[in-house]
C-alpha cells in the first residue's frame, strides 16, 4: 500500500477505457438526436398541415358541415368513388399477373435481360398520358375493336392503361421482394417434390411476396384514384373528373370531398392490408444463423 492512500479509505476504483468511450461519446448523440427529432417533425408538418388547411377551408361554408352533408348525400360522389376502386382493384390484380411471372423467370433463368426488362417498365415515365390516352382511342375507336364504343370497352382501356402506369411501382416492388428470398432453392425443392410452375408461383413465391406486393398495391390505388387526363376522356364515372367537376362549381365540397376521399383510401388500404395479411404461412428458404 503506498502512502498516498490512507488506512480505512474506501478504494475508488480505476476509469476504464470502455467507460471512457461510452462517457465521450453521450453527449455526442444528442445533436443528432434532436436533428432526427426536427427532421420527423418537419415530415409530419408537411403531410400534416396541408390537411388541416383544407379542413380549415371546407369549414368556412355557411353552416359549417354542410359541405360535407352535401357530399355524403351526393350519389355520383359514391358511384365515382366505387368505380375508381373497382378499376384499381381490376389493375391491380392484372399488374399482378403480369409482373410475379415476368420479374420471377428474369431473376431465375433470364438475368441478363433484366436491364431490357426495367428500362420497358421505366417508359410509364417518359411517355405522358395524355399521350398514352389518345393511342388508345386513336387505335380502338374503330373496327376490328372498336372499344371506345361501350362503356364496358372503354372501362376495359382505362384499366390497360393504368396497368401501364403502374410498371414501375409494381415491378420494383416485386423484384425487391424476389431479391429477399432464394428464389432458385425454393423453385428446386418444389420442382423435387413434383410441383409444376403455377403452383410454384401461387403457393411458394407468392406467400413470400406478401409485403412487397402490398406496396405495389398501394400505390396502384393511388395513382388509379388520383389520375385524372385518363378518366378524363375515358370513363366519366371516375372520381378525378368528378373531383375536378366539383371543384370549378363548388370549392367548399371539393374541399369536402378531398377529405374524405383521403379517408376511405386509407380504410381501403386497410382492408387490403388485412386481406393479404390474413393468412400467417409462409415458405422461406433461409441459411444458418
């Protein structure tokens, strides 16, 4: 025992370098975490408050909730409504049916094509609508197929041409989905076991893209509810043109009927949420841990 330490005095015990670090480092977490904090807070501002302006402006009708008691007692609002998320329900189970196969046989048998393949489903974003619509109707306004003709034609356009308009959402969430599982491991324990294709892809790679197909789903719905020059010369019933229609003649109930569109997305994209979701299986090839 030196001398520098008195008899009977409790022995204080020596810093580590662990604790040295681990005490340095506190306070450097701070500014980062109040950076974090101020960036989540301007997000929620900027979804936040255009909300709350237009609730605001859809109040100020004389009396205040007439706006929405007019809307909710309007028939077109629901038939417009209804058939928007028909035709995007109809999209999305087409673009479906049309991206699993493509993305799972360009991943598995053809890679090398798969720039050929995104750059096809990036064109949605070169070619505007306005351009896509009018091909359409120049091409099927007349015989052989003249779609445009019918109403049930017509509705059976718009739908091809929001699957176009959905390629690049849907591929790159199915492909992301696909590059999250082992797709060639799953695909040889099926075939081994004497499944053919359809099943492999219906009941092996499909409960496995649950997640990523939702995504693309969502935002399927939203371009379809949204979109407007396409509805516009195509299907009168759709919401946009209503909404647009609304909007010149009433701005309160235009107002209105933003809202409360917004809220039964959301319910829907509820309803699909827990639609794909319902059932818990799911086949997964993973490694050791």
């Amino acid at each position: 025992m030196t001398a520098d330490v008195q008899a009977g005095a409790p022995a204080i015990p020596a810093a580590t370098p662990t604790a040295a670090v681990a005490t340095a480092g506190r306070p450097r977490r701070a500014p980062w975490r109040i950076l974090w904090w101020l960036i989540f807070l301007a997000g929620v501002a900027y979804f936040t408050l255009p909300l709350v302006g237009t609730l605001a402006f859809s109040l100020r009708a004389i009396p205040p909730l007439s706006a929405y008691t007019d809307i909710l007692t309007d028939q077109q609002f629901f038939t417009s409504l209804g058939y928007s998320f028909v035709v995007g329900l109809l999209t999305i189970v087409i673009s479906i049916s049309l991206m699993v196969p493509t993305a799972f046989w360009v991943r598995l048998r053809m890679p090398r094509a798969r720039p050929a393949v995104e750059y096809i489903t990036l064109l949605p974003f070169v070619v505007p609508p306005i351009v896509l619509v009018f091909a359409l109707i120049s091409t099927y306004s007349h015989p052989p197929l003249p779609f445009t003709h019918t109403d049930i034609g017509s509705t059976a356009l718009l739908v091809c041409g929001y699957v176009v308009l959905s390629f690049p959402y849907m591929y790159r969430a199915v492909d992301v989905g696909l590059r999250s599982m082992d797709i060639r491991a799953l695909t040889e324990a099926s075939q081994s076991l004497g499944a053919n294709w359809f099943t492999i892809l219906t009941q092996v790679i499909l409960p496995n893209l649950r997640v990523a197909l939702l995504s693309g789903a969502f935002l399927t719905l939203a371009i379809v509810i949204g979109e407007f020059t396409m509805a516009n010369y195509l299907a009168r019933p759709a919401f946009a043109p209503y909404l647009s229609l609304l909007g010149s003649n009433e701005p309160y109930q235009q107002s209105a009927v933003a809202l409360v569109s917004f809220g039964l997305t959301w319910v829907a994209m509820g309803f699909i949420t827990i639609l794909g979701r319902g059932s818990r299986s799911k086949i997964a090839v993973t490694g050791a841990r």
